[in-house]
C-alpha cells in the first residue's frame, strides 16, 4: 500500500536522504539541476536504468509498492524508482515476528531500538527485547539492585536498593534510607538491630543482623525472640511461659518424651530446690509443711511442725512428745487441754474429753465453766452463787473471802477480811 501522505510530509529532505545512502556523491548533475546516471549503485537502492524497482518515474507515485516490506517506500530518484527507508521508530508489523512493532531505520521491523522499547526493563540486544539478566552488572529488570532484589534474582546484600525485606539478604529493608519522598527502589538494605525490624517476615528474629526463621518448641534458646511460641524456659522455646516454681519444660524431669513441653516435677521431687527445705507437690506448687493444709505429697500438717508433736518437721511421719495438760489443745489427738489434767474437771486427764469435777466454791477458778471462785457462795461473797458473775458490796466478817476492803467489815488481806 502507498503512503503518499507520507511522502508528501518527508519532500526534499527524504529524497535527500535516500541519495545519500546511495553514494549521492556519484552522481553529476547537468546546468538544469538534471543528473546523469551514476558509475555505481549501493545495496538497497537503485540508479541507472533498470536498476532499483523500475525506471521512468517522475515522482514516488510512479514507482510500485510491491516488496511487502512496512518498512520501506517506494521513491523516485533521478527517473528511477529506488526503495527509500521508513524513519527509526515508525510503527509496523511483522508476519513473521510477532514480536516486532517499529521500523529501525534501515528497512527493517524490529521488537525494538533500545533498552526503553523493551518491557518489564529487559535489555534490547541486536533488535531483541531480551530479559533482564541478573549478572549484567547494572539494575535491569524487576531489580531493585545491581543484579540482586525483586522476583528474578537472588536478595541483595546490605547497602543496595530494595522494595521489601524479601529483597534483602539481612530481611530488613530500611526505608527510612530511601529516596526523599519515597521513589524506586523504596529504601537500602541494612543489617537489623533488633526484633523490630524483622516484622515484615514472619516468623522471623533478629540474629546478628540477620532476620532469621524462629525455632519450634524444643529448640534451644536464650530468648523469648528466638522462638515461633514467644517463650523461652530452661534454655529451651517451650509452648508456655513455664515459670511457676515445680515446673520445667526439660523432658529430663518431667513425664515428657520431649523437651518444649512445661510440666510438673513429680511430687516429692525438687530437682532445682525451689521449695527447700520443702518439696513439690506433683501439681506445679512446693508442699509447704507447717501451713496448716496437708497437701498431697504430706503424711501431715497440723501447722505447727510438731510444736504439738502431732506432725514432725517435713510432715513425713506423726510426730512425737505432745502432752496433755500442756495448755495447748493438739486438734489431731487431743479433744480439750486446760492445763490442769482435770483439777478443774473441764478436761480430763487424757485430754480426751471434758471432765466432770469441777465445783463453784471450791476456790479454784476454772475458767473454762467459772467467772470466779472465792470459796463463799452467800450474799458477803464477791462471787456469785453460781461462780458466774462477782457479787457488788458486802461485809463480810474476818476469814471470809474477799477481792477488796470494801467486802469487808475490816480490812481485805490477800483476799481474806481480817483485822
């Protein structure tokens, strides 16, 4: 198909061209601006008669488009139709190269003319758009270094460019380093410096700048960073925090097959003496003997650790010297203790039940049944009839009891009126 508008808009300076690329400085050119044919011709044009696609043309209409080439037009040069080149970049296409889409200049339609023509940033090499290489030594491609970063080529180490941490060797893309006002690539790859900067991959830890996967439970460790569970116990990543005394995520003194598991230390073992001098109960807690609670691992505990001889120092065993009459009731064998071993009759001598002998008047206040005693049971006295409330005002007569003067007609001595 002619192009006679382009043609139209090329003029003189096209013609010029084309006889410049065939020798133009062979041909001569009479007074009247004609020329005489030239004693030589150049590949892809034609001089002379005969020669090129035809002869006697007085302008580019004359001559035949028949080549089927889009990027080449037929031209008249000197009466002679000669194949004439389209300009670098005019758009073409190619039957037989999908791919080509421009003219290059020289009557060939190509895929492209530069690196610009290509695509996803591949490299134009001999009118081929070819992929980003990740060894060529500049930043091509989807490359966010040189030769490193994006989805083709290896992460790239600290100090080139990156978009993310997946571009990076240290898994750290510090953007705070990129471009001012953000721009390709976002920021530079840098060593990280705590766990922080791993958040954009999961997980990840800091280790000697590095963004390192976290370990499974069972993995050792020093700390809770390192692990995938967030805790770090016994120098092992373990599925809980694990640090209530008794309990251990080392296998080695638990029921665990495993390590990285926290469980109790079996009951009467303290393998760290975390309750000494007591030991664990066996349900994560030390069996404390003397609290007054008997716990699992215990024989007893009366919480006195055998201040009443009912239980011995480690709640192991009963233990030995309680007494009855000893002021102190041992709940876990005595039923009362008044420290008299029946002389009032409210316990008896065995400490095994109340007694049965006490009596008001006798003289002896038990305090367990009496308010007082003072051996007189009539209105004079100063106590009651019933030893249960003290009697107000009385004259009492010399040899009476009494608890002052004032119970007595005369004087009270040692709680006896006289003279």
């Amino acid at each position: 198909m002619r192009r006679e508008l382009k043609w139209i808009a090329l003029g003189i300076g096209a013609v010029a061209a084309v006889a410049c690329a065939n020798n133009f400085d062979k041909f001569t050119f009479d007074s009247d601006g004609g020329s005489t044919s030239s004693t030589s011709s150049s590949s892809g044009t034609s001089s002379g008669t005969g020669g090129g696609t035809g002869g006697g043309c007085t302008s580019p209409f004359d001559c035949p488009d028949d080549d089927n080439n889009p990027c080449t037009q037929p031209d008249c040069l000197n009466g002679n139709c000669v194949d004439g080149v389209m300009p670098s970049g005019t758009d073409c296409t190619d039957p037989n190269n999908p791919d080509a889409s421009m003219c290059d200049g020289q009557g060939n339609c190509v895929e492209c003319i530069t690196s610009v023509d290509c695509p996803g940033g591949g490299q134009c090499i001999q009118n081929e758009c070819v992929p980003a290489s990740c060894d060529d030594n500049i930043v091509s491609g989807n490359e966010t270094g040189i030769d490193c970063g994006g989805p083709d080529c290896p992460a790239c180490p600290n100090g080139e460019g990156c978009d993310s941490a997946t571009d990076c060797v240290s898994g750290f893309c510090d953007t705070d380093q990129g471009p001012a006002g953000g721009g390709v690539p976002l920021g530079l790859c840098d060593a990280c410096t705590g766990h922080p900067d791993c958040a954009d991959v999961a997980n990840t830890w800091c280790d000697n700048g590095v963004c390192t996967p976290q370990k499974s439970d069972g993995d050792a460790c020093v700390d809770p960073e390192e692990c995938t569970s967030g805790f770090c116990a016994d120098l092992v990543c373990c599925d809980t925090a694990c640090a209530g005394a008794c309990e251990t995520c080392l296998a080695a003194n638990t029921p665990q097959s495993n390590d990285g598991v926290c469980d109790f230390y079996p009951a009467n073992t303290d393998p760290e003496s975390e309750c000494a001098p007591d030991l664990c109960d066996g349900a994560g807690a030390c069996a404390v003997c003397g609290d007054g609670t008997q716990q699992a691992t215990e024989a007893c505990d009366d919480g006195y650790t055998d201040a009443c001889g009912t239980c011995n120092a480690t709640c192991t065993a009963p233990g030995s010297g309680w007494s009855c009459g000893d002021s102190f009731i041992c709940a876990e064998f005595e039923v009362c203790d008044d420290g008299f071993q029946d002389a009032c009759g409210t316990c008896n001598a065995t400490c095994t039940g109340p007694g049965n002998g006490w009596t008001c008047g006798d003289g002896v206040v038990c305090w367990e049944f009496e308010a007082c005693d003072d051996n007189n049971t009539d209105p004079c006295g100063t106590c009651g009839a019933g030893c249960q409330a003290s009697q107000a005002g009385g004259d009492c007569t010399n040899g009476l009891g009494c608890v002052s003067s004032l119970d007595c007609i005369n004087n009270c001595n040692a709680g006896i009126c006289g003279p």
